[in-house]
C-alpha cells in the first residue's frame, strides 16, 4: 500500500483490511492518474484473432486482438468469428471521420435576447478558436452550432484532437474559449447573466441520435463477405440461415425499440478499451452499431457491413501510457501518434468477427451449450 494512501483524512486504512489481491506494490503506483491509488482490478487478458485487415489505416495480417474481460466464451468466439472471417479474406474497414464535442450553455433573462445572440454566435467563430487552439497545440475548433431552448443558448463546439481521445483536451478548449468570450462580450447586448460548461447536448458518455448523425469519436465502417463453403464448414450453419437470423434479431430489436442493430458488439469495444487503455464510460456512446446484411441467392454469399458513428478512442494520452495498456496497443501496432484510425478499424473488424460467431451459435442452437461447456466455474482456468 502506498505511503501516499496512510495520510488520508481520518487515517481510515483500517477499512481496507480485506484489500490483499490489488496487485500493486507502492512504487507501482507512482505516476497513476487517478486519486486515492491503492492497486488494480486484474481483468484476465486473452488473444483472439488471428485476423487479416484491410482498412485505410490498419493494414496489418494476422492481428491478434487483446481482450480483457470476466466473461468465458468470448474470447473463444471472437476468434471462431475471426476463423470464418480468415477464410474468406479477412475484414474491409475504413475510418470515415472525427470529432468530438462540447456543448455549454449561455443564459439571458428574456427569448429575445437568447435569439439574438444565436444569431451573433457564427461572428465569433475566428474568436472562439483563436482562444480554442491557445489551450493546447492539438486541438482543433472545427464548427460551433448554437440552440436556443428557452432563453438559453447551447452551444455545440466540435474539434479534431489529434491522436488523443479529446474529451478533457476539448473540455479545457471549451472553458478557455468561453471564458474568453464571456471577458469580450462583457459590456455588450444582449447581456449574458449565467454560463454553464455541460449542457448534455453532447451527450458525453450517453447514447444519443446526436452522436448517431456526427461523429462524437471516430466514424468508422468494417465490412467482409463470408461464402457459403466457409460458413457450412467452420461455423456448421449455411449462409442462409445465417441471413434469416441476423434479420430476425433486427426486427426483434426495432419492435423493442432498441438503439442500434448490433448484436453484441459492447463486449469487444469494452474488453479492447479496457485492454487498451480506453475510457471504459465511453462504451455506452461507442456502443451504437449498425449491422446490415445481403445475402446473395446466386453465389450464397452473405456480405456483412457494420457502421460506428462515434467509437471514442485514442492512442496517446489517458490510459494508453500504463504499462499493460500500452503493450496492448503495441500488440496491434496501434500505439503512439498516426495510430487513432487504425485503432478505430481494429476494434471495429473484432467486433464483426464477434457478431458473426455469436449469430451462429444461435442460429446451430450451440449458444447456451457454449456457455454451459466453458463458463461454469469447475470448467475455469486458474489465473
């Protein structure tokens, strides 16, 4: 335990008696960034893979995915995915764009005001990124769209971040920018009589259609084409039927009103954030997916596409500096500046491969047998 963590308010280091698997000695903890450090959660860490890529960024062979997660049969099922996916070629991905987003809010004592100053707010750009950039020499202010709700105005900010994630370098952005205009508009009309930074029209770490339409993240696209031969041989199903039940899930999904038509992809974009040094909250805006499928009556081919609108990753800053973390970008070749896209194009063909095996489990009716066969605790590896 460190010497740090003895001096905390009220000496209370008698709670963390039962605290002995934590995985870290005292110097291990130096330079770890977040407050009150007493260890690490160790997740298992498995391989899938290998699988071939061929996006505008990731064009490497045989990548081996890691994959930190508590849950049996998932790295065994993205790498079945990865086997059927091989076989025919490999996955297509490109990313398309970026962005992320900030969206505080300015307030006015009438409407009026409010529309007036939506009105003033395309005059201010020069400015507003003129102060944006001053905060840090990655950033970039790339759009600002004002909202008036009421007699306030929400402003959205949208930046590039270079290879980092963004979210606090645009927070930072954001603040200064504000404040700055705030300092410039202080003798003006109409007069701003309260700021807010975060006014959720962002939508950081939350689902949203707003993320859905523009980028909060990368907007990145894997695709692949899986025959017939390769279906019925690895994944015991034929196209076909794997067609009918990527349907069926999709109409179950838009009768229940879900967001999105994936059928489990989270489970690869949480187990590579965690592995990778990802922000792990931002699974839940990175976890909108859209999955389509055409199967072609001629050749029996089936063609899988899986769009991400806003899949939140970096390759530098955060996390990806621990050890573990950074291993694990090496791993992909996915670690350091000029890596972001290609990291987006890796995460995004895992998650296909993952989709593809576990369709099929359904579709064979092997699904719960897996889970009975690999995730009771007497059939667990020791870690």
């Amino acid at each position: 335990m460190s010497a740090s963590f003895r001096d905390f308010k009220n000496n209370s280091l008698h709670s963390l008696g039962n605290i002995t698997q934590n995985g870290a000695a005292a110097k291990q903890l130096e330079g770890i960034k977040i407050e009150n450090a007493i260890g690490f959660a160790q997740v298992p860490i498995g391989i899938a893979g290998p699988l071939d890529i061929h996006g505008l960024y990731q064009q490497q062979k045989g990548v081996m995915a890691p994959l930190a997660t508590l849950e049996a049969t998932l790295v065994a099922s993205c790498s079945r995915g990865c086997k059927v996916l091989q076989a025919c070629g490999g996955v297509h991905a490109a990313a398309l764009s970026e962005g992320m987003s900030r969206a505080p809010v300015f307030r006015f004592s009438t409407i009026r005001d409010a529309v007036e100053f939506y009105r003033q707010i395309p005059a201010h750009f020069e400015e507003l990124q003129e102060s944006a950039h001053s905060s840090s020499r990655f950033v970039r202010l790339v759009s600002v769209t004002p909202h008036v709700v009421g007699a306030d105005v929400h402003v959205k900010f949208v930046y590039t971040s270079g290879d980092a994630a963004g979210q606090n370098m645009t927070t930072i952005a954001t603040q200064k920018a504000c404040m700055d205009l705030l300092e410039s508009r202080k003798d003006l009309e109409p007069k701003i009589i309260g700021f807010f930074i975060c006014g959720q029209m962002s939508s950081d770490k939350k689902m949203s259609w707003g993320n859905v339409r523009e980028p909060r993240g990368v907007q990145v696209l894997a695709w692949a084409t899986i025959t017939n031969e390769a279906c019925q041989r690895i994944l015991r199903c034929n196209t076909a039927d794997l067609s009918r039940d990527f349907a069926s899930m999709r109409e179950g999904m838009i009768r229940n009103g879900g967001m999105g038509t994936s059928v489990n992809t989270a489970n690869v974009i949480s187990a590579m954030f965690l592995a990778c040094g990802q922000d792990s909250a931002s699974v839940l805006e990175s976890g909108w997916v859209q999955l389509t499928h055409e199967h072609d009556p001629k050749t029996q081919d089936l063609t899988l596409s899986m769009f991400f609108p806003s899949l939140v990753v970096g390759t530098t800053g955060g996390g990806t500096g621990y050890a573990t973390q950074r291993e694990a970008l090496e791993l992909i070749d996915c670690y350091g500046p000029g890596k972001k896209f290609a990291l987006a194009e890796t995460i995004a063909a895992f998650c296909l491969a993952l989709d593809v095996s576990t369709t099929s489990a359904g579709t064979t009716n092997t699904f719960s047998d897996s889970h009975k066969r690999m995730a009771r605790a007497d059939k667990m590896s020791k870690i």
